[in-house]
C-alpha cells in the first residue's frame, strides 16, 4: 500500500499501522484523539472511533479504501473495535462508526452475509462508571445487527496479559488503571510499539483518576521492557513518541517530584489560620499548599492545580504518609502522619 495523506488526517506509521485522526482537535485532544487501523490485510483491527465527529467517517473510510484482491474481496474490513478506556473521545464515534463499516459491506456487494465486528474493552465494575459517563446512551444509540455482542454484553471484556491474535497480527493487551480504571495499553511487537492511550501523551502531560494507580501503571509499563521490549509510543493523543521509556520515566520522575514538593511543604509551619475559620488552628489545607507550590504562577492557575494536588494527598493518604484532619474539598486540612 503507498503511503497515505489525506490533509494530514491519514498517515501510515508501520506496514502494519495506520494513524486515522478523530477530527477534534482542541486544548486536551491536541490534535485530536488518535485513532489506529492495526493489520496487514483485512480483516483489520481498529483501536478507538474518536468522539464522534461527522468529519471523521469519510477519512475513516478513504483510510479503509484499500484496493480490494481477489483474496479479501470477501472478508470485511474490520473483524474487531477495541475501545481503550470508556472517555467520550474514544468511544463516541463507535455508533457511526459501525455504520460505515455495514454500508462499505454493502457496497461490495457480494451476496454473502455480512459479519458485524466484535467489540472490546476492558470491564468496569457498574458502579465504577462514574456518572457523567455517557457510554450508556452510546451503547444506546448502536445500529441495530451492527456488531457481533458477547454472550451477556456488548462488549467482550479485554483481560491484562490477553494475546489479541488477528489474521495478520498480534496485539498484547496491558492493563494500566490510573487515567481511568479501564485503561489499556497495547504492545504491537511487530512495531516494538506500545499503544498507550491517554496514560501517556504525547505532548504535555496526563491528567489521572488515581494517582496510586497511576504511577504504578507507569511503573508496569516500564517493567514490561524486560519481557516485551519497545522502543516506541502511540499515545492517544499528539505524536508518536520515540524515545517511549524514557518519557515513561519523565512522566513517574514528575509525580516524584510533585509529591516531595508537597511533603517539604507540610514540614514546614502552615501560615495563620484565616480570620472567617471556624477551627483556629494553624493547619496545612489543600489549598494552602497549592498557594504554597504555585506561588510563582498566576492564581487562576491555583483551582485547576487544586486539582492535582487532591490527588496526591488522596495518594500520600493511601500510602500512610499524610493524614486528613478534616474539612471538604479545597479547604480539607492535613497533616504528616508522624507515626511513620
Ligand atoms: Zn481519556
């Protein structure tokens, strides 16, 4: 296959992967949500679907247009969808999506009966979908006989350490919970290539449910060199990444720092206590400490940052390392669990 360029919305990474972009650029997509058609010939794999976009359909099609031989003319462009973690900008685009891949069956028009695509990811416990979610209403909106379901479920469930053997290739799926609980990498050994969704970008850096959870998914997927080397990423956003480990490490060193930041910062003695307070105590809170880190940086900076440094206290919290004496959101006090 030449190599192809529509608008640079299309470009071929590999004999064996094809970057299609979501058509949603923006502040946090970048240039987009990166979506991949992964196979040799058809039947091929297709990572994501993006949010959605009408502008997405015709590109995905003209990536999918490859001239037909007389040995796939009856097999259909896409045997298997896997979506990466359950963010609208992922799975948005599943339903029309699953439109198009029926209409260019149809097209063929070769008599024979047409075999939706499976579709994959990686379970969630119900009560773990949070609630603005709008996976359910997708699910909802999915063309009647357009995907193959699972026994009980529209999708089948991705499991850590799967082998996702296609008719031309071989994908290896690796959980890595932090960004969401059902974030997967793929390992693509033709490529030494690791898919790795939005847990690594590649521009600028991620944002985390769980920072626990996070950095040792970061940690895993470092680990997994020994046994699966890779020298590449293809993050769900922004380009590919070179050199993949090392930015790994850049990403784990970041937090690192971040958190013994913080750490100095509740050593120290935290300023007076606000006049309107009703505790009087001199204590560290969220947001003292974000005032404290960020105070070099313009305050409409601080509530977004606020942000983050939730998550690490959640973290030390977890760790034993600080405790909550009290409070809500930005104003939860803490201290160094001196225990330790
Ligand atoms: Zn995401």
């Amino acid at each position: 296959m030449e190599t192809l360029e529509i608008l640079g919305s299309i470009t071929r990474l590999s004999p064996i992967v094809v970057r299609v972009l979501g058509q949603n650029p923006g502040k946090f997509t970048l240039q987009g949500t990166n979506t991949y058609i992964v196979g040799r010939q058809r039947p091929y794999v297709l990572v994501d679907t993006g949010e959605g976009k009408e502008e997405y359909v015709p590109i995905l099609e003209s990536a999918l247009k490859v001239p037909l031989s007389s040995e796939d003319s009856d097999i259909p462009d896409v045997s298997d969808i896997i979506i990466s973690h359950w963010h609208r900008d992922h799975v948005g685009g599943l339903p029309s999506v699953l439109a198009l891949l029926r209409r260019l069956w149809d097209e063929r028009k070769t008599g024979l009966p047409f075999t939706p695509p499976r579709l994959h990811k990686f379970p969630l416990p119900a009560n773990k979908l949070p609630e603005q979610s709008n996976l359910p209403s997708i699910i909802n909106s999915l063309p009647s006989k357009s995907f193959t379901p699972a026994s009980d479920s529209v999708f089948y469930d991705l499991q850590d350490g799967q082998e996702f053997t296609t008719s031309s290739t071989l994908l290896r799926v690796l959980h890595t919970p932090g960004h969401t609980r059902d974030s997967i990498c793929l390992y693509i050994p033709e490529d030494r290539a690791l898919y790795t969704a939005d847990t690594v970008l590649g521009q600028g850096t991620a944002v985390f449910e769980d920072l626990r959870l996070y950095i040792s998914s970061l940690r895993k997927m470092l680990d997994y060199q020994k046994y699966y080397s890779y020298d590449v990423l293809y993050p769900g956003h922004g380009p590919v990444v070179k050199e993949g480990a090392k930015l790994i490490d850049t990403y784990i060193q970041h937090r690192l720092e971040r958190e013994a930041q913080i750490l100095e910062v509740l050593q120290k003695a935290p300023p007076s206590p606000d006049v309107n307070e009703s505790s009087g105590s001199a204590r560290w809170s969220t947001w003292t400490i974000v005032s404290k880190i960020y105070q070099g940086y313009p305050e409409s900076l601080w509530t977004p940052a606020s942000h983050s440094i939730n998550l690490h206290m959640k973290k030390l919290e977890a760790d034993g390392i600080v405790k909550k004496l009290g409070g809500e959101g930005v104003n939860t006090k803490w201290a160094l669990n001196l225990k330790l």
